[in-house]
C-alpha cells in the first residue's frame, strides 16, 4: 500500500479555491490496497509534482483525478464537481471540458493525422467547426508543430508523439492539466519546450498543473512536491 507524503492541507478555507479535493478516498485493486483514506486539496493554479518508486501508484492517482480510474470509496471533487458520482457519459463530456491529459501510455490513433488527434477532445467538447481550426491551429503552433499537421501518426517518433498527445492536453484550454510522465520519451530539446510550455502556463494562464515524474527539471519548476512511498510487506 502506498503511503503519500507530503500534501497540500489547510492551505485555503474558502470555497472554490480548489481544482481537486480528495475527500477519505481509498482505492484497491482486488486484495490489493493502492491507497488507504486520503484526504487533501489542490488549490487552483498551482504546480504540483508527485514522485515515488514504480509501483507506488502514481498512475491511479492521476487516472483518478481524470475520472478515467473510480476510487473503491471516498469522493473526489474536481472543479468542485462530484466526478465520482458522474455517469461515464457526462463524465466524458466533463473531462473533454476540464481536464487536459497527457498519458504515459500513448493514446493517439495511429490511422489519424496529426491534426485529426489534436482536434479529437474538441469534438467531445462539441465546439464547431471554425473554433475546432482555430483552436488545433494555435496549439500546434505552440507546441512547435504545426508543420506535422498532415503527417499520419504512425510515423512519429515515440518523441513526436508525446508532443501529439501534449499538444491533444492542451487544445481545449483545460483549467486541469494532468501529465504522466511527460518528459520520459523526450530528446533533452523537445523536454526543454515542454517544460517551458508548463511554466508559462501555470504562471501566465492559472492553469493547475499535476505532473507525475522521476524528472529532477519537473520538480525543481513545480511549486510543490508531493512524494508516494511505497509500503514493502
């Protein structure tokens, strides 16, 4: 069973200064205790790291944040909405409006360009069309490839594809941004961009960013840590 660490507690009272608040929350997989009675918040607009050794359940908490994991029990508000009680469709629509996430695992649809994967939360968002361009335009932009827009997926690099899925995070503005190990398959270039693009965001836009890493860069520009310990038998 893993063990968190250091949290974030009691660092606001009002209500809605929080973009995720984990409320008794435990999880098991079978016989299996991940995480037993958490409780704590993520105040809106800050940069959190987590940390921990493979195995320590990083993964499920992020997946729990973006509704993609359910908690065995305990409640989990983000933006102050109840997701574990969401249905898996308005669940979906929520996630397409709140939550930008960038997987370990890659997601992206190899028989689709690069422009038709970016564009994909925006159709779970229901944005027309002419916001869909204009939105996918700027994000590629950013990221630094809008030159690849046209290139089929499947030939990518593993790097290439993660500045996909980053650019995919960001297409619908998120308030959430939630990344698993986002710099793991990044050329020391490609990592400095990213790293770059978080900061900017966190400081210019607000925007809460929750990245799972082993990327000493990651944690030295997050503005808190948040470390998993792994409980041996």
């Amino acid at each position: 069973m893993a063990q968190l660490g250091i949290l974030q507690r009691n660092e606001a009272q009002a209500q809605g200064r929080y973009s995720v608040e984990v409320k008794h929350v435990s999880k098991s997989y079978g016989e299996t205790e991940i995480y037993t009675d958490l409780h704590f918040q993520l105040l809106k607009g800050t940069f959190v790291a987590l940390v921990g050794p493979i195995g320590s359940g990083k993964t499920t908490m992020l997946n729990m944040f973006a509704g993609l994991d359910r908690p065995t029990s305990g409640t989990i508000l983000v933006m102050g909405q109840d997701i574990t009680k969401m249905s898996e469709d308005a669940l979906g629509e929520f996630r397409a409006r709140t939550v930008g996430l960038v997987p370990q695992v890659q997601t992206l649809l190899p028989e689709l360009t690069v422009r038709e994967n970016v564009e994909l939360p925006l159709f779970f968002a229901k944005v027309d069309s002419e916001d869909r361009r204009k939105k996918v335009d700027y994000v590629l932009e950013k990221v630094g490839i809008r030159g690849e827009a046209r290139r089929a997926v499947s030939t990518l690099s593993v790097g290439e594809k993660q500045m996909v899925s980053f650019a995919r995070g960001l297409v619908n503005d998120p308030p959430i941004l939630l990344l698993d190990e986002p710099t793991e398959a990044l050329d020391p270039l490609m990592a400095e961009v990213i790293l770059g693009l978080l900061r900017g965001d966190n400081l210019t836009l607000g925007r809460t960013i929750f990245v799972t890493t082993h990327d000493k860069r990651v944690t030295e520009l997050a503005r808190k840590t948040l470390r998993v310990k792994k409980r041996i038998p």
